[in-house]
C-alpha cells in the first residue's frame, strides 16, 4: 500500500504486531458513504439493476437518495 501511496482507513486488528494509524475523521466519512449505498441498496432495483439504459438506473437513484433525504429531514 505505501508503494501506491494509499491511506489505510480501516481500523486494524488489536492482536496485529505492528498497529497502523489511521484518520478518525476520515473514517466517520467514509462510514458515512458506506451507510449511504447500503440504505440505497435496500430498494430491490437498485440492487439487482434491473434498468435497461444507465439513465434510467441513474434516475432511480436520484429517486432513492431524495426518498433518503426527505426521511431523514422528517425525523
């Protein structure tokens, strides 16, 4: 990994010999994004993407992210 220059962001194992840091911030961001696809992937069609053209698939999930949005907004 440190010859391509990336950042471990996930927290390692406490019995590994030799602990490596990481980002806190950026790992609660990274969550962020991840509970994102996984609360879009909860509606079937997103999921097994069973839309026909890229735009259509695209729209649906525009659909599904305001249907997150607005139900977040109302709690």
């Amino acid at each position: 990994m440190a010859a391509r220059n990336v950042l471990t962001q996930i927290p390692m194992r406490k019995s590994r010999k030799m602990p490596v840091g990481i980002d806190h911030s950026l790992y609660s961001l990274r969550n962020l994004v991840e509970w994102c696809f996984n609360k879009q992937k909860n509606a079937r069609r997103v999921a097994t993407r069973c839309d026909r053209t890229p735009e259509s698939f695209l729209g649906f999930i525009d659909i599904t992210s305001i249907r997150l949005w607005i139900r977040l907004l109302s709690t």
